[in-house]
C-alpha cells in the first residue's frame, strides 16, 4: 500500500505505491522544459525507488533533446537498479520515440495501469531488491562508475567501472579508492573552473545544501578521443533518510575522434539531423489536422524525413565518431 515517502524535488506531480513512483510530465517537452525534467527525474531514482513510470499520456509534444534526455535517465536509472517504464498515448511522441531509438531502450505502455500491472504480483519486494541488487553489480557493463562519499568527503567505497576507469586513463586506483579525500583531489587540481565547481557541488552535498541531484559535465579527453562525462553528485542517506554523505558517478554523455572533430562533420550531422526532426515534427502537426490527398503526401514527406535522419545517424555510427549508443541504431527506422 501506499505511504508517506521522500518527496522529490520538483514542480512536476509524483505519486508512490509500493516502490514504485509515477511521474506525471507536461503537455509540450521541449528545451524549455526538459531540464527541471531531467532532474526531477534523477531526484526520484536517487531516492532508491525500484520502479519509475514516467506518465506521458498527456503529452502531446516531445522534441529531440527531450528524447535524449530520457535515454541519459535511463542510463543512470540502469546503474542505479531502477527499471523506467514510459506511458505514451500520442502518436507523435510514440514516432518521436521510435525516430530516436528510445522505445528499444525502455518498455512503453499505453496506461499508468498497464505500466504497474507489469510488475509480476508473486514477485516479493526482498527479490526486486535482489535482482536489483544484480543489476548495480553490472554498473561497470554499461560503463558507470561509482564512488560514496562520507561526511568528510573521504571515499568509503567504489564500484569496478571507478577502478577500471582509473586504470584506463593511467591513473592509480589506490590513489582513487577507498581512504582517499575527493576534495583533496580536487584541490589538487586548484584554478581549474571545472574541478572547482565540482568540488563547491560535493561540498554542497555533504551539507545537503543541493536541492537535488546535480550534473556536472567533466573533459576527460584521450589522445585517440576527446570525452566528456557527466558526473552526477548527490547527497547520500541512510534507510532513516538522515544525510551521511555523497554519491559521484560518471558516465559516458558523449565522445568523437579527434580528426571528426577537427573537420566539424559529426556537429554539421548532429545539426542537420536535429533540424530535421524539427521539420518532421511540424508536419507531424499539420497531418494531424489535414484531410484528403494533403495527408497521403505529408505523410510520404514525414516517413522520407525519418529515414533521412536515420541514415545520416547510421552513417555518423558507422565512421566511429558517434556517441549515439549503438542500441538506437540497431534496427530500421519505422515505416
């Protein structure tokens, strides 16, 4: 049954019901909106929710950043043993996820009904926990890595992904594990603007002073690659919901080969590709709203645009210099 919980930080309504949390999103997703989204949804996952349905049946709208920023929720919400499920009812936002690769990473329902009556009724909360419990065991598969922190801001533990990635970029993982002050780290790297603000934002962690989760992005370039992380940074609590320090976790937001990146070409596809979803959006619109032979060749002009964009995604993919995750481009684009 249902109870008082953690309530998340956010302007957007959340129910709970036994582990699970529905959040219920806006009307129109777009640039304007999908920041408080973004972390609204990492608050809830922070509070070790098992299930988040994220209820979009009164969405109407959803651009090309939103749908990205569902599929980066996703992959926290993955590290974390969250499984997100979706409720869609529009027909745009269900071709909007679909264009975008998004409906192959996460289950989409057409209820908030439907989306809990898939958790399976002889499954007891102890084994949700233990399956989950496996899945944050694999964190280092999916390339999150992971550090809690304690009050001091002194590491009291890591996952394998944190030491292989260490290892990787010729680091010491003893000098990165568990004994080691994060703000020491950090202050070794002193005048820096990234480092500092990430330092100001564990600080600001450990005093529970952080309205909710904050992302930071990190340059962790190679000489093959240039990368960029985001690293989420979190106050970390007890079962009693009292503050005993902080979470880091990085993950992989997005990498291009040095020589693309001095040509310009994947920028130049990536926004070429966004304005056309734009384009494709739009008629979207209007063929919703038309009627005769109009709507036979806006919908002939809205499936060339989808396929345009998937071949210029899989061509990016294929050269070796994109970040889109291989998942959204594993299988043709709608017909």
């Amino acid at each position: 049954m249902s109870g008082p919980l953690p309530k998340a930080w956010g302007s957007y309504p959340v129910r709970w019901l036994n582990g699970h949390a529905i959040i219920t999103l806006p009307k129109h997703i777009d640039p304007s909106t999908i920041g408080s989204i973004r972390e609204q949804l990492l608050s809830i996952i922070n509070r070790d929710v098992l299930v988040l349905v994220v209820d979009m049946s009164g969405t109407v709208s959803l651009d090309g950043s939103g749908a990205d920023a569902l599929a980066r929720v996703r992959h926290r919400a993955l590290a974390s043993g969250t499984e997100l499920r979706l409720v869609v009812s529009s027909e745009i936002v269900r071709r909007a996820l679909s264009v975008s690769g998004v409906d192959r990473l996460m289950p989409v329902y057409p209820s908030v009904e439907a989306a809990l009556a898939a958790t399976l009724p002889a499954q007891t909360d102890l084994e949700t926990r233990a399956n989950r419990a496996a899945q944050a065991r694999q964190v280092v598969d999916v390339g999150v890595e992971v550090a809690q922190l304690d009050k001091n801001g002194v590491i009291v533990s890591v996952n394998d992904g944190w030491d292989a990635f260490a290892l990787m970029n010729g680091g010491d993982p003893a000098r990165m594990g568990a004994g080691v002050s994060y703000l020491d780290v950090c202050a070794a790297s002193a005048g820096d603007p990234v480092t500092e603000k990430v330092a100001d934002s564990i600080r600001e962690a450990l005093a529970s002073d952080l309205p909710g989760p904050l992302t930071v992005e990190v340059p962790c370039h190679s000489p093959a690659e240039a990368r960029w992380y985001d690293m989420l940074i979190s106050t970390r609590h007890d079962n009693g919901g009292r503050a005993i320090g902080a979470t880091v976790a990085l993950s992989l937001a997005r990498s291009e080969s040095r020589a693309v990146l001095a040509a310009g070409c994947r920028e130049l596809v990536v926004a070429v590709t966004h304005r056309l979803f734009g384009v494709s959006h739009s008629l979207q619109a209007d063929a919703a709203e038309a009627d005769g032979p109009l709507v036979d060749r806006l919908n002939w002009a809205i499936n060339e645009l989808d396929a345009i964009i998937w071949d210029a995604r899989t061509a990016v993919f294929r050269s070796g210099s994109s970040a889109e995750p291989a998942a959204r481009l594993a299988e043709p684009p709608p017909s």
